[in-house]
C-alpha cells in the first residue's frame, strides 16, 4: 500500500529529527496545560501558538500546531473529571460521568480512562484520514443545509439522555438554551433580537462564557454551599490506573465514540462537544455494568473521550483535502497550512508536499501516543487536587473562571455573561434542573435555525427538501429511533419507582 | 498540588503578559522622536482569520521600519463592533494604538450596528484590495457571465448566491452583480466562505460572491470556476478570468484593508507612519504572506486612501439602500 510506505515516511522523518519530537512533546504538554484551564480552550492554544509556527520550519511548526490541539481537548477532561468543571466545551459531556467516579474515590481511574480512550479516539481518526481521507471528504460534501438541520434536531433528542431525573425539567432547560441562541443578530435577515437595546448583545452570546458559568461558577457556588454542611470529601482509593476489566468492557463504546467522532469531524461545521454529547447518549442506549449511566460509569468518560478526540482527526479529514476546515481548530490550522505555503486540496496527498502532509499525519498519531503515557503520567499528580480544601479550591476556580472568560476575547461583556450564567445554573441544580441540555441548545439552536431558513431560502420555501435527501432520511429515522427509546424508559421509570442508588442520594452538581 | 500551581502561576503570567500590551498609551513625548515606545495593533476579527494573519504579517515586518515593537491584540465580537468601537470612541489618538479597517466602518453605522463611522478613524495607509468574484461548481451549466445572465433572466430568482451575511460586503457585492446586468438573484447568507465553499461543491448552492482570495484555492483544484471579477483590469494571478467591466457590467466592487488609528491623529505622526509602511509593504516577508494567503497587495499613501474609501462607503451606502 503505498500510503502506508508514504506514512512509514512521515515517521522517518519525525523520528529522524530529535527536536521534531522534543517540539511536539512540548506542544502536546502545553496544549494539555491550557485545554485544562477552563475557558482557554484548545482553539485558543492554537491561535496563540500560530505565530510562533511562522518562525518554524514547516514540518515542526505544523506538527506543533497539531499536538497543541489534540492535547488541548485530551486536557479539557482533566477539570471536567477531578472538579465537574469542562476544560473546553469538548468534555461538557465528560463530566456527566467522570466527576462521580471523583466522588467515589475513583479519580485515578477515570483520569486514566480518559487519557486511554483519548489516545484510541485520535488514532482510530488518524489510520482512517491517512486511508480514506479523499473518499470521506466527497462523501461529507453530501452534508448540506437540509442535512445539519436535521442532524441538529437528532442532537436535541439527546436532551433526553442528559436529562438526568427529569424529563419535563431536561426540555425546559433545553428550551432556555434555544432561547439564549436566539440572542443577537439574526444570522440570515440581519435583524437584531432580544437585545434590549445592548450593544454588547449584537453579536448574540457564544458558548464559552456560558459554559464557564453553568459549569465553572455554578460549581464553585455548590461547593460553598457544601462545605458549609456537612458532607464527606471524596477519598481516593488506592487504584491510580483503570482496569483491564472495565477496559474490556468499554472495548465497544471505544469504538462507537471513535468512528461516531471521526464521522462528525469530518462533517465541516460540527465540532468536538457535538461528537462527543452524540457519543456519550449512543453509549447511554446500550447500559453495561453494574453502574448506571451519571453516577460514575467509566463507560460514559470513555464515550465521549474517545470521540472527542476522534473529531480532531476527522476534522482534519475536510480541511486537507477541500480546505474547508472541519472544525474552529482545524480552522487555525488551516491558517497555518497556508502561511506554509501547503494548498489544501486532493493535490496536497500526491503532490510535491505530500511527504510534509505525512509527517504531519505522523506527528498526529505519535501525539495520541503522548497523550497516554505523559497524560496518565500526569494524572498521578493531577489527581491530588481533590485533596485540596474548598476553601482554596473555590478561589482557584473562580479566579480562573473569570481570567477564562475574559481571555476568550478581551471582553469583561463576556464575564458578565460568565456570571449571570453562573448564578442561573446555581438556581437551576438547586432545583434539580440539569444544565447539560441548556448548553445543548445553545450548541444546536443556531445550527438548527440558521440551515433551516438557509435550506428554505434556496427552495423558495418547498420543505420537502428536508425528505428527499438520503443522509437526512437517515438521520429522520435515528430521530424516530431515539424518541421511541426515550418513550419505553420514560414508561418503564414510570412502572418501577427508581431505587435510590447504593450511595444514597447524589450530590447535587450541574450535569 | 505543586505543580498544578506552578502551572497557575505560568498562565496568570501569560495571561498578564498579553493583558499589558493591551493598555494603550498616552502622554507621548515630543512629536519628533515619534515612536518612543511599543505600538499596540487592534484587530476587530479573531486570532487566524484573515484579518488577524495579515495584521501579523504587517506588524512583523513594520517593526523594522520604526524601530519600536508593534504589539498585535485581538479584540473580536459584534461583527467588528467591540475592537473598531474602542479605537473610534476611547483610545487617545497618539499614534500609539492602530487598527487594520476594511469597508465595514463606512456603512455598518447606516444599519445601527456600529456607532461610529468613517469619520471617527485617521485613515493612514492602504495595504491591501481583493476583488469580488462570481464563483460556480467546476461542472456548472454556465461557462461565462453572458450565460449566467441569460438564466437569471429566463427564471427570476432561480440562481441563488451565497454571501457572508446580510448586509455585510459580498451581500452587497451581489446586490452590485443584480443591479448592472439587471437581473433578480436569492441572496443566501453563510457563516463565511468556507461553509459557502461547501454548499457549492455540494451542489445545494448555485454560485458564491466572495473575494477572489477566498476562492482562488479551489479555482486552482480545478473545483470551481470563476465568471468575472469586479475589478478594473484583469488580475495578474488570474489572466485568463474576464472582468465584469471588460463583458460591459459596470461592477467594481470588493474589500479592502489598511491601517488607521483614531480621528485626530497629528499629521506629522501619521506622516511617519506612513513612510514606514510604505516602505515596509515593499518587503519580501511581507508580500509572501500575502501572496501565501491569495491577498492581493495595493498600497495607497494617506489623501489617496482617504478619497478611496469615501468613494467606496458611497458606493456601500448607495447599494445598501437599494437592497432595502
């Protein structure tokens, strides 16, 4: 196969040189560093790298750009597990799961986890765009306004998954979400709403403040209230590495997450937190183990960990071959291929760089493997921060909350937002309103509206677009699937009064 | 624990780092020796977009020119409104604080989504201009302008064009195609022209009215075709694409970048400044960046730049209230 022996290049080539993997060590730590600090997002560890790329040669310069961003999303899940707090929007859906396995004394093991099925999620993504990559950019083409409308009504049956007790409360604070996309300019008539006449609102309210405040704030605020009462800090047990048996058993969702991530990377315009939140309620359909899906199963780190990353690869996938960039990432990196003087397009696979495109792709896979053993590594000492008072930890958060939000864009508009969100999602789980399906809605309303209107725009109003086309009937038929499921386990929850699980009642947290 | 705030210390430390260079600064010293000390360069857009790649570029190679560092600060949101909005309404104008401006400022005020206007910037040097082009799918029924012209009007409204959003520059640009060949188009808004791209090489959308930067790429894949480019003369890159003007459509129209600070700048200091980046636009570092990224170079000294832009917000305006 010659992609293979064209691959097998690339590694020569990064193995060949000491600093090509001493940079790409260093990028992967860096981007772990701030994909962990809440609010810096991987996107951002990119943009702030990119200049310092144009000084590089090209192979080392791209090569850093790609460890920074898979180690930025592996990175998010270290806050979003040891403190419920997501590190990027990537791990919101980790936390469902991996900050109850904290609580029980499992820290090691779902950091762990985490590190295993990130590493897995990026490699599976990056055999597949070194093999198909051509194949599945034609193929994700197909993937049209009519298709992300209906792709993002499929997202929002996945409020049922995240819900948590509640079906009714999911809905509402899925609709509140809706609600808080519609904010700003109208994407398609240019017209401006629910701005009450504030500037700071044209441009609508973006995802991070708010996750910053549902997650981060919401958070800290839960965890003044409790150390006020009286409630046990969670122990770590003695085990620091995940088992062989949950493992094995996660064998299949880490599969599921890698080709479900890979496939959404490769549709332009998804992103991380949509693979992952995809990932995380296919796994919820198919219960494993003796723990159930929110109270800490390892499976549910696992699902949206491995797909996570597994869109960083995917997104690749468009972004080399149509330059269109998959991703808000792969939209830096895109950047930093042409400064390089790379020219996405089929050419860059056989053309006179394509020894460069293989090294990158070899960077990218010798980058998951880092992720592993330095991320596992680190998770020894990470894990420590559970042992931490509240009293210092709150601070922490906070202070890190606010400098994250007003990093994103140099915008103290953007720590009101952080704020105002913060005190809403402290209301919200304080009466048992998960927050999950708020972030879900702001996620997948625009993407929803915009397409919508855009699809009817060119039909002149005929919505039979939205059945004629053969990737939107799949997804029709995923929504019927999903809504059937969400019907029979409402009914069944309905016939046997759920047993409060072996722990008691759960915290309360933002999920 | 240790290392955790070791590394809190390092980002607190980063993060300062880049919140200093964002405190513009006042109280120059004596006009003369202008620049005394670091320059702060606003782009409205975030970090990796065009705007912000070639700001980089500019400051890199400009430093040189006047011998003080030039510190580049992304403040993006509200389409440009929060970093264009500082610069027009609360930074001295020392020369100390720059921006890159395109020809949003002349005409996003008309539509209440700027407070501020053309005459609230010192205009100091243009750098750079990028034509519209009319772009359709390789394997389109239509292989020139005439063609496209023929179909729109057979079926007023069939063709649709994609465009950045409502209102903004390649909205208008479409609306200037319509208004000198005299045909009707459906304007569809993306969120820019990598999501257009797509939905044209997908087939769901018939053409895109981008500059011809953004779809150079593809041309040169042999994805796309181009139908005219509304530009004067040909492009040197391009010399097989006809203009719209030389297929008698009178449609000159696209977007433009150059370097401005607030109103009220000394003309001593903006004459400085823009010796030094014309000098500086001559540079190799910077023209590979433009021509690495498909921009097109056009310098403009400071009274050229100025008339330029009045004549283009006026065309902007005209075309705007047209579109109402």
């Amino acid at each position: 196969m010659e992609i293979f022996s064209s691959l097998l290049g690339g590694f020569g080539t990064l193995f060949s040189s000491p600093h090509l993997i001493a940079a790409l060590a260093g990028a992967v730590v860096a981007g772990m560093v701030v994909g962990a600090l809440p609010g810096l997002t991987a996107t951002m560890a990119m943009a702030l790298f990119l200049p310092f790329t144009f000084l590089m040669e090209p192979a080392t310069g791209l090569a850093v750009l790609m460890g920074v961003f898979a180690g930025g999303i592996a990175g998010g899940s270290i806050p979003a597990i040891l403190l419920n707090v997501p590190g990027t929007p990537a791990s919101a859906a980790t936390l469902l799961d991996g900050y109850p396995m904290t609580r029980k004394g499992r820290a090691g093991e779902a950091l762990s986890m985490a590190m295993f099925a990130s590493a897995v999620g990026g490699l599976v993504s990056a055999l597949l765009m070194s093999v198909l990559a051509p194949v599945i950019a034609r193929f994700a083409l197909n993937f049209q306004a009519p298709e992300f409308f209906v792709l993002a009504i499929y997202g929002l049956t996945i409020i049922a998954a995240v819900a948590g007790k509640s079906l009714l409360k999911g809905y509402i604070a899925g609709l509140i979400g809706l609600v808080v996309g519609m904010v700003g300019l109208d994407p398609i008539a240019g017209q401006l709403r629910l701005t009450f006449g504030s500037q700071a609102l044209y441009g609508g309210i973006s995802l991070i403040p708010v996750l910053i405040g549902v997650f981060g704030i919401t958070q800290a605020l839960v965890m003044v209230r409790e150390s006020s009462g009286v409630t046990e800090r969670p122990r770590i047990s003695g085990r620091t590495l995940v088992s062989a048996d949950d493992l094995r058993s996660s064998s299949g969702t880490l599969v599921r997450g890698s080709l479900i991530g890979s496939g959404i990377g490769a549709i332009p315009g998804t992103g991380t937190d949509i693979g992952a939140f995809l990932s995380y309620s296919e796994a919820r359909r198919r219960p494993k183990g003796r723990i159930p899906f929110g109270e800490g199963n390892p499976q549910g780190v696992a699902a949206s960990e491995s797909a996570n990353n597994a869109v960083v690869g995917g997104s690749m996938i468009p972004t080399f071959t149509l330059g269109i960039p998959g991703e808000a990432g792969t939209a830096v990196l895109l950047g930093g291929l042409l400064i390089h003087g790379l020219m996405p397009g089929p050419d860059l696979f056989t053309g006179s760089q394509s020894s460069l495109v293989y090294t990158i792709f070899a960077s990218f896979i010798v980058a998951n493997v880092m992720i592993l053993l330095l991320g596992t590594l680190a998770a020894r000492l990470f894990v420590h921060v559970v042992r931490v008072p509240n009293q210092v930890l709150v601070p922490v958060i906070l202070l890190f909350c606010m400098v994250g939000s007003y990093a994103i864009n140099n915008r103290i508009a953007d720590v009101s937002v952080t704020i105002v969100f913060g005190i809403l999602g402290y209301v919200m789980v304080t009466h048992e309103f998960p927050v999950s399906p708020l972030v879900l809605g702001l996620i997948l309303g625009p993407m929803a509206e915009t397409n919508f209107r855009r699809a009817m725009t060119i039909t002149h109003g005929d919505w039979t677009i939205f059945f004629t086309r053969p990737a939107s009937l799949v997804f029709w038929a995923l929504i019927v699937l999903s809504l059937v499921y969400v019907w029979r386990s409402a009914r069944r929850r309905r016939v046997q009064k759920p047993a409060e699980s072996e722990d008691g009642p759960q915290a309360v947290r933002p999920t | 624990m240790r290392t955790k705030f070791i590394l809190a210390a390092a980002a607190c430390l980063l993060l300062s780092a880049c919140a200093d260079t964002a405190t513009g600064g006042s109280g120059a010293g004596g006009e003369s020796d202008f620049p005394t000390k670091p320059i702060t360069a606003v782009v409205a857009w975030s970090a990796g977009g065009g705007t912000d790649v070639m700001m980089r570029a500019f400051a890199q190679t400009a430093e040189d020119h006047l011998g003080r560092p030039i510190n580049v600060v992304n403040k993006p949101g509200s389409s440009g409104a929060v970093g264009w909005g500082e610069i027009a309404h609360a930074t001295q104008p020392d020369g100390y604080t720059l921006t890159m401006v395109s020809p949003e400022i002349g005409f996003l005020d008309e539509q209440g989504l700027y407070d501020f206007g053309l005459d609230d910037f010192t205009l100091i040097t243009l750098l750079n201009e990028d034509p519209a082009a009319l772009a359709v799918r390789a394997d389109a029924p239509w292989d020139t302008f005439e063609e496209f012209i023929a179909d729109a009007k057979a079926d007023p409204g069939a063709i649709s064009v994609g465009n950045s959003g409502p209102g903004l520059a390649w909205d208008l640009a479409t609306t200037a195609i319509e208004r000198a060949a005299d045909i009707e188009l459906t304007h569809v808004p993306y969120d820019g022209a990598a999501s257009a791209t797509q939905a044209v090489l997908g087939g769901t959308l018939d053409a895109m009215a981008f500059s011809v930067g953004e779809v150079h790429p593809q041309v040169e894949a042999g994805e796309m075709k181009l139908l005219g480019v509304a530009l004067a003369e040909r492009l040197e890159a391009l010399p097989n694409v006809p203009t719209f003007v030389e297929q008698g459509y009178d449609v000159e129209i696209g977007t433009f970048r150059g370097i401005a600070g607030p109103a009220g700048m000394d003309p001593e200091i903006v004459a400085t400044l823009n010796d030094a980046f014309v000098e500086m636009a001559e540079e190799d570092t910077f023209a590979d960046v433009m021509e690495n990224n498909s921009f097109g170079i056009r310098v403009m000294e400071t009274a050229e730049f100025q008339a330029f832009f009045e004549d283009a917000r006026d065309l902007y305006v005209d075309l705007l209230r047209e579109s109402e």
